[in-house]
C-alpha cells in the first residue's frame, strides 16, 4: 500500500498544512485502520506455526520412547 500518492496528502498540504499536521491528522488514522487487520493476519500465521511445531515434537517423542530401545 502505497500513503505516499495518495491525493489526501497532497490536499493537506496544499490547504498549507505542515509536515507533522499531515503525519498526525491525516496520515496517522488512515495507516491505523490496517493495524487490527494485519495483527488478526499474523496471529492466524503463528498460530498455524505453532500447531505444525507442535504436532512434529509430537510425533518425535511418539517414535523416540526410551522403553522400545530394547
């Protein structure tokens, strides 16, 4: 996602708006709607990595007993 282009910014700072008012009136609330997407994305990914960790440590204390050595 490209902010940079976007038209709203240069709006901004053609009504005479500064670069710290551009950051925090316009930039901040239009990058922060994608926060609660992306962690709800990385934390499906984790927990599908973890589930698939979790199954071969599984499997290897399965196969590897101490008792069927013998």
């Amino acid at each position: 996602m490209s902010v940079k282009t976007e038209l709203f910014l240069e709006a901004a700072q053609a009504m005479g708006a500064n670069t710290c008012q551009v950051l925090s009136k316009y930039l901040f609330f239009y990058v922060i709607q994608s926060v609660p997407v992306l962690f709800t994305l990385n934390a499906a990914n984790a927990i599908l990595v973890l589930g698939g960790l979790g199954f071969l440590v599984w499997d290897y204390q399965k196969k590897h007993r101490n008792g069927d050595m013998i």
